[in-house]
C-alpha cells in the first residue's frame, strides 16, 4: 500500500476539483477546502483550541461581558414576543463552549427553571470544536445540531439565534479591480505550488458594487461572503417566528475598505496574522478569515425574510445591556477605536 504524504495529498485534492472547473479554482473553493474538507480542513479536522492557546482569540474567550449581554438581550426578545417566551436559544457556531458557560452563569438562579422550558442549543459542523463545547458546557447539559434546519424543526419553527464571528467563517470570493473592471481572483496549482489568476466572473449581488464600487483605484481588492447568503436563505424560510443576533469583525459598505487597498483576506495561525501568499500556506492548518461588510448581512437578510432593527458598534450594544465602567481586558471592548469599534451588532427579526 502506497502511504501519501499530507502535502501530497492536498495536491491531490486541488488538482482533482482544479481539473472538475476547467483549471483553476475560485478562490471561494480553495477556501471552502482549506477550512472544511472532510479530511484536511482546519474547521472538519485540525483546530484544536480558540483562545490563547490556540491560533486565534475570540471575545467569549476572553471576556464573559459578550455573553451577558447576549443573555439580557434574549430576555428582551422574549418579553416583546409573545410567541417566543419559550422558544430555544440557538447559538450557530459555537466555538470552544466558552460562550454557552459564560450563558449559564448569567442566567443565575433563573438557569433551574428554564433548563426544559427555555433550551440552549448548538449548531456547529465542526467535530473537534463540538468535542470543546461539549466539555466546556457540559455532555448532555445542551442539545447539539449539525445544521440549523434540524434545530428549527426541533424548535417547531420559533427560536432565537445568535452567532459570534460565524460570517466570517464561511468561505469568501475575492475580487480584483483591473483595467476592465472586477474579476474575482482564483487558484491554479501550477508545478506543485498555489498560483493566483484573475478570473471573468459576474459579480455578486454586494453592496460593495452598488456603493462606490466605481471609484474604488486599480488593484483594490474587496471580499464578498455570498456564501453565508445561500446558507442564510435556504433555513429562513422554515422560521415561522425568530429573532436572530450577528456578532463579527467589520463594517459598513462605506468603511470596510477604507486605507484597505489589498482588502481584508488574512490567516491566522498560532496567534500570528498572515496576509498575501501566506493565506495559501499550510492548507487545513490555519484558519482563513475577511471583514464582514454588514451592508450585505442587512441587504441580503431581509432578502430572506428577517427586518433588520439595528447594527450598532459592539461598545454600544455592550453599553445597552452592560452599563459603564469596565476597566482592564474588558475595557477595550467599550472603546470604539479597539475592539468595540471593530466589531458590529446586527439585531433583526422575523414574524
């Protein structure tokens, strides 16, 4: 029996799907592989840990404020909405489980009498971050789901969902601006390395295109997450009743670009941030990550059915729900020149 190397067969698997699309591959495939094939892909296999011990940081790893803030905001939605008093708290993406333990405890003495009428779920793809979750929060303490089809159907079509960084988890085209406009940027393997190319595509329905997209210079990049609106509109339409909560790094159509002339694609890999050729480096070992332009999450949202209320800075929102005076770690998430600008809030609801 013939053993292949690791580096070969990720070789294998880029020639084989490179050689499926006429030979090269949108950089929304090499992304889609890198983090999710079944066998080499960092989120399917490789990730290990998200903190400080692992290749990246979340808010819920570092500080229980997010959660608590989550926590109060459920229980708003569910005195404003009759129908959805007793629905399940659906987390998608659940990380390590921080931000689920961090959940119970602010739930307080309330968590005994909600453990049956009042769920908390997890939806995630990922086995080995559903083996942290489920020793972090506890086996048999949630109720976890690979899809959020599966969960809706368990919740009879009312929830309330929330997720933390999962736009950006899902793969991302890149695009180029050139002499003749936009072309989105692919992979070809070429004498056994990772190549760039500028592909004919037709654009995306983002608002990247439709505000300013003109008057962006020759050789501005810019990503676009149409991915996480094929999945958003394939569920959306089972939620009879829901309210839904998007927590990620990035900005408006506007902003998100701005002093960014090579856009916002990077790895990450043992806490170091890699940007250019380095997001082609160790396939499946790093993780693959771009700003969020909230713009498309409102647009493409009430596409699918939801009303967007607000996106807001994650200081207002921690401000709303939190109150002031939080110093040391916690206090960079109150600045909106750190991470309580970088990250925004989108609250919207579907009835």
């Amino acid at each position: 029996m013939i053993v292949r190397s690791r580096g070969e067969r990720v070789l294998g698997v880029l020639l084989e799907e490179q050689e499926k699309r006429g030979g090269s591959l949108p950089f929304r495939e090499f992304m889609r592989l890198a983090l999710y094939h079944p066998e080499l892909g960092y989120y399917a296999q490789n990730i290990r840990e998200v903190g400080k011990g692992g290749d990246f940081t979340t808010v819920p790893t570092v500080s229980s404020l997010l959660a608590k803030a989550v926590f109060e905001w459920t229980e708003k939605i569910r005195r404003e909405v009759p129908c959805l008093r007793d629905a399940p708290v659906i987390e998608v993406g659940g990380g390590s489980g921080a931000m689920a333990v961090s959940f119970f405890r602010a739930m307080g003495w309330r968590r005994f009498f909600s453990f049956f009428s009042r769920p908390y779920w997890l939806v995630d793809v990922s086995r080995p971050l559903g083996e942290q979750q489920e020793r972090r929060a506890g086996k048999g303490r949630v109720r976890r789901f690979s899809s959020v089809g599966d969960a809706l159907e368990a919740a009879g079509g009312k929830a309330i969902f929330f997720s933390n960084e999962l736009v950006d988890a899902f793969p991302c085209s890149v695009w180029e601006m050139g002499e003749g406009g936009w072309k989105e940027v692919g992979v070809r393997v070429e004498e056994e390395r990772v190549c760039e190319v500028l592909l004919e595509r037709e654009l995306p329905d983002s608002t990247i295109f439709l505000q300013g997209g003109e008057t962006f210079a020759f050789g501005q990049r810019v990503e676009t997450h149409e991915a996480w609106k094929e999945w958003l509109a394939e569920w959306s339409p089972k939620v009879e009743a829901g309210a839904m909560l998007t927590i990620d790094y990035g900005a408006l159509a506007a902003e998100v670009y701005r002093q960014r002339r090579k856009g916002s694609l990077r790895g990450y890999w043992r806490q170091e941030r890699y940007e250019g050729g380095g997001v082609y480096s160790r396939f499946g070992m790093q993780d693959l990550t771009a700003d969020v332009n909230f713009s498309d999450v409102e647009r493409w949202g009430e596409a699918a059915g939801w009303k967007t209320s607000s996106i807001a800075p994650l200081a207002d929102f921690l401000r709303r729900w939190q109150g002031e005076g939080f110093g040391g770690e916690d206090g960079r998430f109150f600045d909106l020149q750190d991470a309580g600008g970088a990250f925004l809030v989108c609250e919207a609801v579907r009835r």
